[in-house]
C-alpha cells in the first residue's frame, strides 16, 4: 500500500535523517536538539494538508486547545497515526536513503580507520564556521558560541551521535542505567535534598574540622560548614566494583595505569598506594586540596587518577539522561512525575578542567581516548582528532638540542607550552568530540588566560559565562603555575563559578535539577585542587570558594627538612624579620604613628631604611636582590633611579638583549645592583655569575628557588667565598614559606620572637 502524501509533505521527510525520523514515529515532533534558535521571532509558517491526512488526525484534533497551531506542527503530530504497514515501508526508504550512516544505537559495529579518517575531514568541513585558532584572540566567546557562528550545528550526518537527548544506551555496550542511592556515590550526590535553613546557616555556622592521618597522603584535615561532617579511613584492599565505576572503565582502566602498577594486572591493585587514597576522596565527592604534586615525581600519576574520576562521573550523568529519555516514552500512559526526570543543569558542561598548557590539554584528552576505548578492538570515533594533534601537540625539533636546565624545569616545560587555549569534548560510550560547541559540551579544558579572554569584564559588550552555570567538578592542576602567570586570573574565574546564566539556551525545565534553579549549584561542586606548594593564596581559593555539602579534605603536612639542606655552598644565612601589627600594613603603604614621630611599617620602607643602607658600599658589589613579587620590583626599580644608584635589572619581560646586557655588566661590576624577578628565574632558570652579596627581598614561593639562587654564587669561584652574604626578609605571616626553606622546627623557634632574628646559619649538605 503506498503512502498518500502531498508533494511538500515529502520534502520536509527527506530531508529529516534517520535520527530524526525516529524521534518523529516515537514523540510525533521534531526534537529540540536540531531547532536552528535564532533571536527573531520567526514567521509562522502554513502547509496544505490533504483531506486523508486530516481525517487520520481527527481525533487528535478534537482534543487540542483552540490556540493557533502551525501547519508545519500539525504536520508532525499527523504522524504519531501511522499504520503499522506504512511504517514498516518507511523504514525501508530510510534504510535506502541512510545505508552510509553509522548507527551509534548498534554500537557494536566495528569501525575501520578509513572510517575513523573519513568522519575526521568531514567534522573538519562541517567545523568550518568555528575559528581556527582556538586561542580566540578576539576574545568574543568560546568557539562554537551563536556571537562566532550563528549556525552552531552544520554537522548534520553525525551531530547525532553526540546528542544525548536522542541517543539510547546499548544493552551491552551502555552500562548499567539504575543508579541506586544507597550505594553509588554519584547518586547520593546529586540527589541530596538541602533545605533552606541549612543554605541560610552556611555563612554562620562554624567550620568544624577533625583530622586524620591516612598512610600515603599523611596528615588530612576533614572540614565542613554543614552541620554533619562524616570521615573516614581507606581499606587495606580495593575492588573496582566496589567503587562503582561505570563500564567500560573496570576493564580500561587497569591497562591505562599499567605504567605505574608492578607485577601482572590481574594479581596487583588497580591503583597505586597514592591512586587508591585520592580517588577515595574524589569519589566520595568532597573537596580535596592536595599541595604535593609535583610535575617530576608524581604528577602524571594524580592526572591518570583524576581523568578516571571525571569520565566516570561524566558516563554516569549521561547514562542518567538516557535512561529518563527512555523512560520519557511512558509519560503518554500517565506513568512517572516531572520531578522523577530531573537530571541535568540549566547548561550541558559538567565538567571544568584547568590545565596551564595545551600539553596538559592533549594529555587529559588521550587519558579520556584510552579510558573509553582500552584494549578493545573497535576502536572508537574522535572527531577532529588530527586537527587536535595539529594544535596542541609540539615538534620535538623547535626545542634547541644544548639546552640544559633543571629536571624539574623539564618536566614542567615540556612540549607546547602555549597558554591560551580553550576547547569543548563531548562524551558518548564509543565517541569522542573535540572543539564541541561549549552548550554541547560535557568537558571543557582550558588554561585561565583562555577563560578569561571569555568571561570578560564588567562593561564589555561582548562576554559569556553562562557555561559555568552547572558545572558539577572542577579541576584546577598545577594551581602553582598559575601563581607564576597570572592569578587574577583564577579569582575571576572562582567568581563566575555557578552563577544563574543569562539565556536560557534552550534548556528543558522540566529537566533541571531543582537546587540547580534554586542557584545551590555552588554547594554541589566538587573542586578538586592540585599544588605543588602551600601557599596563602591557594589555601584562600579553597577556603573561600569550596563549600562543597560533602565537605572538604585538605592535606596538610609540615616539611620537616627546609630546602636550606639542598645549598652547597658555604654561606652565612641572615634572617630578619619585619614586625607587622598586620597584613594590611606588611602590604599596603599604610603609617602608623608612634608618640610624635611617624613610623613606616611597610616593608618597602624597612627595606629602605634598615637593609639597603648596609649595601650602599662600594665594598658590597655584586648583590643580587631576589624579588618574588613584580609589582615590589617595579618599586624598587622606580626608586633605584630616582635615588640615581648604580643598578641593572631583569624581568620576565626583559629582551634577550638586554638581559645578556645586563649580565654581563653585574659580572664585570660595572654595575653593583641587580634586581632579579622570580618570575624571570622561573621561565628561564639562567645562571647568574658573578653573585657575591645576595639580598632575599621575600622568601621564594618555591622553596627550591632558594637553594637554586644560593648554590648561584659557586658559578663564579674567585676566592670571594670568605666574602659571601645572604640576608631574607621575613614576617610572621610568611610561616608556611620559612617552614619550607628552613624546616618546621627552625620556624618555630624564628617566628614567636617578637625581636629581628638574626640567625646565621651555613649551608648544610
């Protein structure tokens, strides 16, 4: 029997892909995910109907409201009457029409690398309204957003894939969809009700703490601002079932961290000692601070764990979409309630991950490849895959060969060090998206500078954060890079966190999570902090901006052995400390009176007056002044000329001229100042010869710095050694840099003296 349609009807149903007439035969329209949104109201638009296809629909027309219906609408809704035999003929002209697609709901057909190649050049095409350079020096917004490209979807034949809205789990390949409260940590999560008292007390209630000390992570202090605050011990033994991972990762996850386990995979744990306590904590979702990763022992190790943690918990809130997609089938026979289907934010990204360079970036993005796709022989689809490899990867040749430096520099610089990038990835069970459109994306990697450059600032015209609206986990690594960047950008970033977006962007909500309306997305985030450092200005980040209803685990040990250990050199160490009534006074140019005179207790004006007098002889030359901060160096450089002494300078921006320049004029004692930023020293780690005085404007932020800078004056051996000094300035609000430099109990005993200490210590090997 052939199908009675008019000639427009035909048309409009060609022109729909198979995805598309599915959703039509099952929900009777068109799905929302493919509506091109513009901001002018489009015209309505009228379509003649042939007099069959209105009597079929009779009955749905006598049961609809009087309000105007479009034609284009009551089109579709003609289609929910089809017979059975017309369906079975529709599916054989669609069978004809897409035979070249790739049906994600078979999910087990295998996938050729032609295959792979192909869907590659065709996303690369299809992305061509996306900018290519994903640094997005313009500074409009995030690629793919409607200010760059107004048709944010032109990859019609696999834009499908990565529509969560329009994809079912597999039997086998889908994981498990019934996600239990009382067990799995993801549901107790999301699905904690908080009441308005509680959210009101938050800013009153006291943070309780209670420490512990776990045997790889040492001493943890668990806190919380809620009233219930739970802690716990890990087991000796782990099981990956216990943890509730979401297939596939039981079995990719073993081979993924094979590097890092000893002996077979199937007789060893899954995880290494330092693994199984971290992913205890990210699992349990709870804020976790750990300010002992480092880029040379133990960084790729806390990346391959924290990866895990994030594809996991991204895979199990899609697989919570899918599931009430499903189930959104049997509303028509009155079964289920709208608050049973409330299972997304008021935007798609889940997942923030702050990484400082595009090497970080591709190695996160080739964890999440290995993670979903193991050792399986169906390999799975990452779209502009060779596009991305293109822009973040490095060419090994672009790196001089007689470069020497530190390992530690090595690790840390290593590959393409570019930090202003930004790029969305879209997760399915077998593909991959990368340079997703941010409102389709489930992850965004990006570097500060590269969020910035979004966000905006007040009064600009152009800006947007609505993306972070819901996100549920953040990740911020190597936070103490960013010290060495720029900070201000983190804080700007803290502060768009989980604000109520501008636009709608088409969101359903009737499927949003009822504490993300009420804006209480901020006490469900879970922030996930990695240093390589205590430092005052990460602790206030996770101090101020966690507030997690899980709480917050912060790891907390005291170096025992300062970084003084580590200077090779025989030398005279002089400590003095400045009193400060408070910081404000330590930072700001504040006075302070005392009797009838007036007393300056900044530490420029103690720097000035007690320290630089001493080395305003002609007898001290050669003295390096240390500075960590740039704004105390462009003080001091602004009153070394004024007061016309005979100085050089180096900075972070200092030309590759002017910086040999400068070098060689302290070394020949043509000049006897030189000012030498921590920034400077961290990107280049030159060798600065000719040091015989050296003058610590502030303790380092890195302790190793210091040692670095004093084993400097053995580059030069004159027999000056008698000669050397080293004097460091400090307050009593430096603790946590003097414990590390000096160790924990040589602080204790410089810090409660409420006197200058002077304390000389020679170098200890």
């Amino acid at each position: 029997m052939g199908k009675r349609r008019s000639r427009s009807q035909s048309q409009l149903l060609n022109s729909l892909t198979k995805k598309q007439k599915k959703h039509l035969r099952d929900f009777g329209e068109e799905h929302p995910f493919y509506d091109r949104v513009s901001r002018k109201e489009a015209k309505p638009q009228t379509c003649q109907l042939s007099e069959s296809l209105d009597t079929s629909s009779s009955e749905s027309e006598a049961e609809s409201e009087p309000e105007q219906v479009s034609g284009y609408n009551r089109l579709l809704a003609t289609l929910k009457d089809v017979s059975k035999e017309d369906e079975e003929e529709e599916e054989e002209e669609d069978s004809v029409i897409d035979e070249t697609e790739i049906n994600l709901e078979d999910g087990d057909s295998d996938i050729s690398v032609e295959e792979e190649t192909a869907v590659e050049s065709t996303d690369m095409q299809k992305n061509a309204a996306l900018p290519a350079d994903p640094k997005g020096k313009d500074g409009h917004g995030p690629p793919g957003t409607s200010e760059e490209s107004p048709e944010e979807f032109t990859d019609a034949k696999h834009e499908s894939l990565f529509s969560l809205e329009t994809n079912f789990l597999e039997e086998e390949g889908g994981g498990n969809c019934s996600l239990k409260a009382s067990q799995d940590p993801f549901a107790q999560h999301v699905n904690k009700e908080l009441k308005e008292k509680e959210i009101q007390a938050v800013a009153t209630n006291p943070k309780t703490t209670h420490q512990l000390k776990w045997p790889i992570l040492g001493q943890l202090v668990f806190s919380s601002r809620f009233q219930q605050l739970e802690t716990f011990k890990p087991p000796k033994d782990i099981d990956l079932k216990s943890l509730h991972l979401q297939k596939p990762l039981e079995s990719t996850w073993i081979k993924t961290n094979s590097q890092f386990l000893s002996g077979p995979p199937k007789s060893s744990s899954p995880f290494t000692p330092l693994q199984k306590e971290l992913f205890l904590i990210m699992n349990s979702y709870r804020d976790l601070f750990y300010p002992e990763r480092t880029a040379l022992k133990n960084g790729e190790e806390i990346r391959h764990v924290y990866c895990l943690h994030v594809i996991n918990h991204v895979l199990k809130a899609n697989a919570q979409v899918l599931a009430n997609n499903s189930r959104c089938r049997s509303r028509k026979l009155g079964v289920g309630d709208d608050d049973d289907f409330r299972d997304q934010g008021l935007t798609r990204p889940k997942v923030l991950i702050v990484v400082p360079f595009r090497e970080a970036a591709l190695r996160v993005v080739q964890l999440f490849i290995s993670l979903l796709e193991g050792d399986s022989k169906k390999k799975i689809i990452v779209s502009n895959k060779k596009r991305f490899n293109g822009e973040y990867g490095s060419d090994p040749e672009e790196r001089p060969p007689n470069l020497k430096r530190p390992e530690d520099y090595e690790a840390v610089f290593v590959g393409n060090i570019d930090d202003h990038f930004r790029t969305g990835v879209a997760i399915l069970q077998r593909s991959i998206r990368l340079y997703a459109p941010f409102y389709s994306s489930d992850i965004l990697i990006a570097s500060p500078l590269g969020l910035r450059t979004i966000i905006g600032g007040e009064g600009e015209k152009k800006r947007d954060f609505d993306f972070l609206s819901s996100i549920e986990l953040l990740i911020i690594d190597q936070a103490d890079i960013y010290l060495m960047q720029n900070w201000e950008h983190v804080l700007h970033l803290m502060n768009h966190m989980n604000l109520l977006p501008l636009d709608s962007h088409g969101v359903d909500f009737s499927r949003v999570r009822m504490w993300s309306l009420n804006n209480w997305s901020k006490y469900y985030r879970q922030t996930l902090l990695f240093g390589a450092l205590q430092d005052a200005q990460i602790n206030s980040v996770f101090n101020k901006y966690c507030v997690n209803v899980q709480g917050q685990v912060a790891v907390r040990n005291v170096p025992m052995t300062g970084s003084i250990s580590h200077v090779l050199v025989q030398l005279p160490h002089v400590f003095q400390r400045m009193e400060a009534e408070n910081l404000a006074s330590v930072i700001d140019a504040s006075q302070g009176t005392h009797g009838s005179r007036m007393v300056l207790n900044t530490w420029f004006n103690f720097f000035v007056n007690k320290i630089l007098p001493q080395y305003r002889d002609a007898v001290m030359s050669h003295t390096l002044i240390y500075v960590p901060s740039y704004f105390d160096f462009v003080r001091l450089r602004n009153y070394f000329k004024k007061e016309e002494l005979n100085f050089t300078h180096i900075c972070e921006y200092t030309q590759k001229s002017g910086v040999s320049r400068a070098r060689h004029f302290f070394l020949q004692g043509e000049k006897q100042f030189l000012l030498l930023t921590e920034r400077f020293h961290f990107y280049k780690r030159y060798t600065i010869k000719g040091i015989r005085n050296l003058i610590f404007y502030e303790l380092p932020t890195y302790p190793h710095f210091y040692s670095d800078v004093c084993n400097m004056l053995q580059a030069s051996t004159r027999g000056e050694e008698a000669a050397w000094t080293c004097t460091v300035l400090y307050s009593k609000y430096d603790a946590q840099r003097l414990a590390a430099v000096v160790g924990v109990e040589r602080a204790a005993q410089m810090l409660p003296s409420k006197k200058n200490v002077h304390l000389f210590i020679t170098g200890e090997r």
